[in-house]
C-alpha cells in the first residue's frame, strides 16, 4: 500500500510537498496577471481610403470587391465594414476564438491582394492596409501642453517622433497608436480663382509637384568597368524631393516666352500642416493627443503597465517646457482591484475553513494537519497553470477559491478516520495511521479520479465559454489532484508525528457543538431510516424535486457574464446629421462640465469626430471615456453614474447623449448590451432599409422585455448633388476626368506624392483654400480647362442639387446593413431580451430582410447548449470511473441520483438573489456535481464494505450513513463557509463573485443537508 510506504518514510513524503510547495512559487513569479484569459475572438481590419468619396461611392467600389474577396476565409465567422463620407473604409473580419491571429492575417492579406487591381486608383494610391485588431486595450495615454502652449499639431507629431517608437518597443505591447494622429503634411492650399486667370487646372499642379519634388539616384563616377586606373569612385547626389515650405513654394508651374516665371505661391498658399483635420482629442477638457496601448496575447498587464509608466517617467525628462502627461485610462486598475478581491476572499475561505476543522477537531495539533494541506495543493497549481500556459486571472483564482475547500476535504477524511481508530479501537498513531489508510485510500482515489473527471472534459468545449470552462476547471482539477498526492503521502504521516491517543481539548465550547452535533446525528441517521422505510413516500419527494428543478431551469433567466463596475464608463453624443466638428467640440464641452461635476468621476476622454458605437469617424460625433475615483473611494456605482449623466444632459437640446457601461469582456462589442444588424437580401436601397429599421424599432418599443433599441444610422444626412451634364461637357470640349478630378482635389484632399523631414516620410496634399469651399455655390466657381485650352467653369455644363442620402453605410457578412444596440428591460436577462428581439424581427420584418448577431450576443447564441454539453459529458464522466473503479454497473447509479439536489439548490439560490444563470453559474454547477457525488462516495463505499462483510443492504447504508455523517458535514461546511466570502463580495469585479459563490453555496447546501438523507435509500434501492 502507496500509503504505508511514506508512513514509514515522512521525511520523503515531506521533500514530495515541498517540491510542489517550490514549484508552484517559481511558476508565481513569471505567470502573467490579466483579468481573463485570451478569450475574444481575434479580429483582422482592412483598412482602406477614398479620398474625397462619398459613402456610396466607396461601398460599391471599394467595400464589395474587398468584401467578396475576404467572405469564407479560414476560420472566419463573420465580418462588418463601416463606408463613411470622410472616404474612409473600414473592415473588421471576426475570427473563432483559438485561431491564430497572426495566419489569418495573412489570408486576409492574401485575398484583398487579389482585388487590389480593381480598386480605384486613388485608393491604390493611398495603400489598403490588413492588420491585426486586439482586444485587449491595455491604456490611454494623453499628452498636453499648459495653456495650450503648443499647437494640437505639434503635439501629435512630437508624441509620434518622441514618445511612440519608444513605447512599441516595450515587450508586452502588440499595437501602440495616436488616435485621430495629426501627422504632418505639405498642404497645398490653392486659390481657384488665380488658377483659372492662370489657365492653370489642379492635373497641371500636380504634374509640377511629381516633377520637382521627386528622389532621383544619379550613380557614380569611376564605377567599374572603368578601363583600368581608376583610384577614386565618386557617389554622385542632387536636389532631390523638397522639405520646406519655402522650397515649395518655389515650385516652378510656367515659364513664359518673355522669362518670367509662374510659381506655386502665385496660385496656392502653402503650410506644413494636418493630413486629418477631422478628429480632436481632449483630456478632461484639454486639447491632448491621445495614445491607445495594446496588449500582446498571453502578457501579463500590470508588469507592461508598469514598464510603459516607467518609460514615460523617463522620456518626461526630455519633454519640452509645460508638456504633460497623464495615464486617465488603465483597465489594470479593475485588474488589480479585482485580483486583491478575489485574494482577500482567498484569505477568507482559508481562516473559515480552519476555524470550520477546528471545531470538529477540536484540536490546535490536529487542526494544523489539514492546514498544512492547502498551501501545498493551492501553490502546487501554479506550477501546473505555467505548464499548460495558463495566466493568473480571474477564472484561475476563483477556481483555487472553491478549491480550498475541496483540496482540505481529502486530509480531512485521512485525519477523521485515523483520530476515529484511535479512540474507538485504541490504537497508536501508527496503526490507527495504517488501519485508516487501508480503509480510505480508495475513496480518496474515487474522490480524486470524479472530481478530474468531472472537469477535465469540459476542458475540451470550444468557444467562448469552453476558454472560460477550461481556465477554472484544469486549475481545479489539478489542485484536486495534487490534494489527493498530499493525502496519500504527507498527510498519514503527518497524523504518525502529530496525533496523541488523548489530544482532544474540553471546553464549554466544544463540550455544547460535541453534545448538539451527536443530537443532530441521532436525528439524522432517523431521518435516513424514516427515507428508507418510506420508499414510496421518498421517490415521491425526489421526483418532485426533479420536476421543480427542471421547471427552474426553464424560467432562469439567461445571460452571457454578468456586468461589472469596472472603473469606468463609456458616453457617447450625436449632433444632427451634417452639423460640423466646431459644434461638436462645444457641445463636448457642455457634457464635460455636467461629468466633472460629481467627484465620484474623476477623469474624462473625449474622442470629437469618432463614433465607436458605429464605426468610422464622423463630424457630428463624439466618444467620452469616463474614469471614476478608485472603488475604495467612492459609494456610488459606476451604473449609477450613467443614469445620473442621462438627466444631467436631457436639457441639450442639440445633441443625443448616451451612456452605457463597457462591455463585460472586452472586445465583444461596444456597448454592455446587446448588437445585431439589420441585413437587406434583397436590392441594395439605402431608403428600404431605413424603413425596415423604423419598422422594426416601433414593433420593439412594444415589447416588455426590451429596453432602449437605437441605431445611430441616419439615411437623410444632407448632401449636395453635381449633375454633370456629359453630353454638354463633350460638347465643349471638356474632359470628363479633369471635371472629377477638380472637384476631387479642391473639395477633398488629392494625395500627390511625399516629402522627407525629421527622419520620417509625409505627404503632400491638394486642397482648396478654405474660402474657397465654404458655400455650396462655391461649386460652380471652379474652372476646368478645355481642349481648346480655354477655362470652363463648372456651372456651365453642371447643375447643384441639394440632396439628403446616409453619410455612413455599413455591410455585414456581405450583405447591405444597419447596426442597431440596445439593452433588456429592467429585470430582464440578456438571454431574454435575445428572444424577445428574434421573435419582434420575424413578425416585422419583410421575407427580404434578416437579423444577425455581433459581438456579446452572437457569443452568447452560440453557446446556449455547451452549458447542458458540459453537464452531461461530467455526469457520464462520473458514471464511467466508479463503474471502471467498482466492476459494477449498478453502484454509479446510486451516487449519480444524489446530483439532482446540487442543481436544485444551486438554482433555488439564483432564483432568492434574482440572478441570471450565466458562465459564472454554469461553471460552478460542474464543481458541484463533484462535490455531491464525493459526500455520496463516502456513504456508499462504506456501505458496499458493510455488505460485502454480510449486512444487509438497508442496514449497511444506515452504519455507513453514521460512521460517514461527521466527514461530510466538517468537509462540507469547510466549503461552504469557504465561499461564503464569494457569495457576499463587494467591489471590483464583483458581480462574477458573486454569481459563481452564490451557485455553488446553494448547490452545496442542498447537496449536504437533503441528498445525504437520500444517498442510502438509493443505495438500498440499487443493491437490496
């Protein structure tokens, strides 16, 4: 026997321990620390740019051939493009959580490479870029001058020449940008009017510009082949591309026959600039320019937040006068606040459990047997989570929580019988020691070999919830594992060195529990004789507790996880349709001013000229990131603070005002609602789709479930119209081309080629002055040149019609679209309100319109049957290794009855606290069908023992319910009270707390207090 092996050798069953012990406190120190694991799917964006189009434009030729081209690559579930009037496209192509995000960028890459050749040539011109997205945003970081020193120009660009190469460099980080950057460009500001009196058109500029401002390589004098004699070779170098105003301004246009000469400066005005001029950046009011740190898959958070922090510390020093820094967003924050929770409740559990085993012991020596027990197994899964690349987050330790009181149970059923020998029989230490062992190894190992199976299993689920199943239940298992390693090994011989015949210590105290215990026993083992004798009565009582449990199951609400206060929460404001980003800034600040008054909000980011609920970036709208004080520090929720900013801003009247809370799991979705898009199968109208919406969204205002339900997609967005009568033009000689072309380059931004300053690469850039484009009928004004080389203006062959069309148009999986977010009613779950949405859009929407799921809430369609996949595959897991450990088919079945009564308690105590049965849940509805079939294990090997020595089987179950009574009850209530510090969390991160404690406490006490009345009856019926 394993186990009298190490009685007779402790010192060799200590070193075991303590190598486990030095194991898990290495892997402690390299493990990385995030709040979860890599569980978003990865996200590829394609990126592309249109200068000067509108949102029709680029969606019929840029965004559908690009779109064509990427639909059905490897490992793609869906994909969302967003075409915006600032000519820009963006695809996100969503991928199944476990791919490789870095080959899916290269099959992204591979078939946008396919249609790069039939794109216009102005978007070829400018690049389609495919690049990784990442999910997990790390920081923002703002930089901003005292008083506002220095221009928003000079900033960004000081940031991107100074500060961002540095910070790309710091190991942890996969992507580092400047949003809305304001990277320097040549603006080549020019005057219409002068043109025209110059005969000159923007493709006359343009050529001047490509000519004179272009790198040319001049090679060598005396390179070989020389002919012999040469000694010196000489690099020949001329004036290459330009690289200051002046110098450009000196670009020569004309020469004309009498010498003089027609310049740039004659007919443009010319700054080093903006490329962008549609974006700006503020911090808590300030014009700053912001910087969006992401982290690389599998690093850990807090140590890159501390190195980029160290950096910046650092590169301060260099920083001109009156420039600042600040870091006003960092999820690290919830992070660590979360993680100190989760250890505080560690911390928790461990006193209760020991003073749970000290009163039953009743011994301090005794006591200290199964203390020692923990650290061990609970270290040792560290070293185990390093092996498998697991992290340090929030799945790993709420699952080394539940597992204190799992990891004690197999050195409290060691120490319980041998102390149980030696007072009832006699023995010494070692005998007794001995005796027990031969009588609990093998629950011990049953025990074990459940509880693995129980969750190692579920280990093998994909998606979303498979990673979240997968983290907390292999760090489960191996602590339970290594609990059993410990049981058999260090803990018999712990009990040899320190157990005494007479150790057990008399007091009131212990004399009262020891008294109300054996009263409590003898009702008990009545209790168990009442179940047997009355077996009609008993099944009964069972199948109505099955029936209650199953129509609990049905009516539990559903969701995904549940929302948290993570430190922070998300606004977002929507001018009318057209208005300007000037009107956007100052509605900004209007809403800055209503945040900063409450104190509990402590910082404010504000994104004018970005929309993130929809996408893309858009004049009339703005993206507020609001931090709160620490959660220490404040009483008032984050979810409160939403509410309030909704009636501190109903009074502005220019603008809609959102706020909602950040998504539980960042990088599904945008909000912490719900998203899905409207998808046109039929023709491609705009107006059609506008109206399914509408339609869609009154029939949603009738439904109880839902709540809010908007889409931040206008059809009617005003716009202006050039009918370009082409026969007319013909007929006057004008090229077709060169009309667009005039209105592309003075109207929009014409990209002619780069220059070179301080080090890096910029762009030269056609633009209109703005005087030139501030009216409509400045239109007309613009002068195209005919064959005959006469000046044209366009108001001769165009007519200008003001016209209202969408300034955004969004796709999805191929398909035309609008995104519409929303959230459930008060009191109703996300899985609900997910229902409730299908079942509005199949009665409302016509046969040429459909819905489909992003985000949250496709993840959350998607894994509706893994929660009942994981169920069944640890039930049957439980039933094939007692069947494969007891050569009998029929003993499983006794110890699978006792699991009904986990799942009813568990959702008893959901449904009294008004939870929803989401991952959190399910997750500990797998721990306790272990923990039920362990206390229904203890009885019926013991009662299978009682029998084979020639008991009846009624008999047999009734001894073993007696002599197991006290084991079950100390282990168990060692658990309970071991998450009861779960079930009553506060704070950071405490909504999964509290629905994962909650659970299983319920579950738990059911399964303790109700199936052991239950276990020998069905232990009768299956073997009497």
């Amino acid at each position: 026997m394993i186990a009298r092996y190490f009685i007779d050798r402790p010192n060799f069953a200590y070193v075991i321990s303590i190598f486990i012990m030095l194991a898990g406190l290495a892997a402690m120190r390299v493990l990385p620390i995030s709040q979860y694991p890599e569980i978003a799917p990865p996200v590829v964006q394609v990126t592309a740019i249109y200068p000067g189009a509108s949102s029709q434009v680029i969606e019929q030729t840029v965004a559908a051939p690009i779109e064509n081209a990427i639909n059905g690559v490897e490992g793609m579930i869906y994909l969302a493009s967003t075409s915006t009037s600032s000519g820009t496209l963006t695809i996100s192509v969503t991928f199944d959580i476990g791919t490789d995000v870095d080959q899916a960028a290269l099959n992204v890459n591979n078939r946008v490479k396919q249609v790069e050749a039939r794109l216009p040539e102005e978007v070829k011109r400018q690049g389609v870029t495919v690049q990784k997205g990442s999910s997990s945003f790390l920081q923002v970081i703002a930089f901003y001058p005292d008083d506002e020193l220095y221009s928003d120009i000079y900033v960004s660009n000081f940031v991107k020449l100074n500060v961002l190469d540095h910070l790309k460099r710091i190991p942890g980080t996969t992507n580092v940008q400047i949003f809305g950057a304001k990277d320097y460009a040549m603006r080549i500001w020019i005057k219409p009017d002068r043109m025209a009196q110059f005969g000159l058109t923007v493709t006359d500029i343009a050529s001047a510009l490509k000519e004179q401002n272009a790198q040319f390589a001049s090679g060598k004098i005396g390179e070989n082949p020389n002919g012999g004699n040469q000694e010196v070779v000489y690099s020949i170098t001329t004036k290459g591309r330009l690289i200051s105003v002046e110098e450009f301004e000196e670009v020569i246009l004309r020469t004309n026959a009498d010498g003089s000469t027609l310049r740039l400066k004659d007919v443009a005005r010319i700054e080093m600039g903006s490329k962008d001029y549609n974006f700006n950046g503020k911090y808590n009011g300030k014009s700053s320019a912001l910087i969006g740190v992401f982290l690389q898959p599998g690093a850990n958070a807090l140590s890159v937040a501390d190195d980029v922090k160290q950096k910046l510390s650092e590169l301060s020093s260099t920083f001109p006068p009156a420039m600042n820094y600040a870091v006003p967003y960092d999820t690290t924050r919830f992070v660590e606040v979360s993680i100190r929770e989760v250890l505080k409740t560690l911390g928790e559990a461990m006193v209760l459990v020991f003073l749970v085993v000290f009163m039953f012991l009743q011994n301090w020596r005794a006591t200290l047997i199964p203390t020692l027990a923990v650290p061990v197994s609970l270290l040792g899964t560290f070293a185990g989570m390093y092996l498998l690349g697991y992290s340090i987050n929030t799945l790993t330790l709420f699952g080394m929580v539940l597992s204190i009181g799992i990891v004690v149970d197999d050195a409290i059923v060691v120490l319980e019988n041998v102390e149980r020998i030696m007072h009832e029989q006699g023995m010494g230490a070692r005998d007794a020691a001995i005796k027990a062992m031969h009588e609990v190894s093998g629950p011990i190992v049953a025990i074990v070999l459940v509880l693995v199976s129980v969750f190692v299993p579920i280990a093998f689920l994909g998606g979303l919830t498979g990673e979240l199943y997968r983290q907390f239940a292999i760090t489960i298992a191996i602590s339970v594992t290594l609990s059993g390693i410990v049981a058999l090994t260090m803990t018999p011989s712990l009990c040899v060195m320190i157990l005494r015949n007479e150790h057990k210590q008399t007091n009131f105290l212990f004399d009262w529990f020891n008294r109300f215990f054996s009263f409590v026993t003898r009702g008990y083992i009545g209790g168990v004789r009442f179940v047997i004798k009355r077996s009609f009565f008993s099944v009964l009582l069972f199948g109505g507790m099955v029936a209650i449990t199953a129509q609990l199951w049905q009516i539990t609400p559903t969701s995904l996880v549940p929302d948290e206060d993570q430190g922070f929460y998300i606004a977002a404001l929507f001018l009318p349709d057209g208005a300007s980003l000037e009107r956007t800034d100052k509605v900004v600040e209007e809403v800055i001013q209503a945040i900063k008054s409450n104190p509990a909000n402590r910082d404010v980011i504000s994104f004018s000229g970005f929309d993130m609920l929809g996408g893309g970036y858009k004049n009339n709208a703005a993206t507020m990131f609001i931090t709160q004080t620490h959660w220490d520090d404040r009483e008032i929720p984050a979810q409160a603070l939403v509410g309030e900013l909704f009636a501190k801003t109903a009074g502005i009247k220019e603008a809609l005002v959102l706020a909602f809370n950040p998504p539980a799991i960042f990088g599904l979705g945008s909000t912490g609602g719900f998203e899905f898009y409207i998808q046109n199968k039929g023709e491609s109208d705009p107006a059609k789709l506008a109206e399914a919406m509408r339609t869609f969204q009154g029939a949603a205002s009738k439904d109880p479930h839902l709540g809010m339900i908007n889409s931040l997609w206008r059809p009617a967005t005003p716009q202006i119209f050039v009918d370009v009568n082409r026969e007319r033009a013909k007929s006057l000689g004008i090229p077709l081309d060169g009309a667009f072309n005039t209105l592309a380059a003075t109207l929009g931004s014409y990209y002619v080629n780069d220059f070179n300053r301080y080090g890096q690469a910029w762009q030269v850039l056609l633009s209109a002055d703005a005087q030139y484009r501030k009216k409509p009928s400045d239109i007309a004004q613009m002068y195209v040149r005919s064959n005959t080389g006469e000046m044209v203006p366009l108001s001769a062959f165009a007519t200008i019609e003001y016209t209202s069309g969408p300034d955004t148009l969004d796709r999805f999986n191929n398909l035309p679209a609008v995104k519409l977010f929303g959230s459930a009613a008060p009191g109703i779950s996300s899985g609900q309100a997910i229902d409730a949405v299908e079942k509005v859009a199949a009665e409302s929407l016509g046969k040429d319109f459909s819905i489909d799921w992003s985000g949250a809430s496709y993840q959350e369609k998607k894994t509706e049957s893994n929660s009942m996949i994981a169920l069944g595959l640890a039930v049957i897991m439980v039933f094939l290794i007692l069947s494969a450990l007891y050569e009998r088919w029929s003993l499983p079945i006794s110890v699978l009855l006792a699991l009904p009564f986990g799942t009813f308690g568990a959702l008893v105590a959901i449904w009294l606290r008004d939870y929803t049965n989401d991952v959190y849940f399910q997750i500990g509805l797998v721990t306790l069908l272990g923990l039920a079939a362990k206390n229904a294990i203890l009885i019926v090997e013991f009662a299978l023992l009682q029998k084979q020595h020639g008991w009846h089987a009624a008999a047999a179950a009734i001894e073993a319910a007696r002599l197991r009574f006290r084991p079950i009850i100390m282990t168990s209530l060692a658990f309970i009270l071991g998450v009861l510090p779960l079930a009553l969390s506060v704070g950071a991160g405490a909504g999964a707390r509290k629905s994962v404690g909650t659970g299983v406490m319920g579950g738990m006490l059911a399964a303790t207090f109700l199936a052991v009345f239950f276990v020998p009856f069905f232990f009768q019926v299956t073997h009497g």
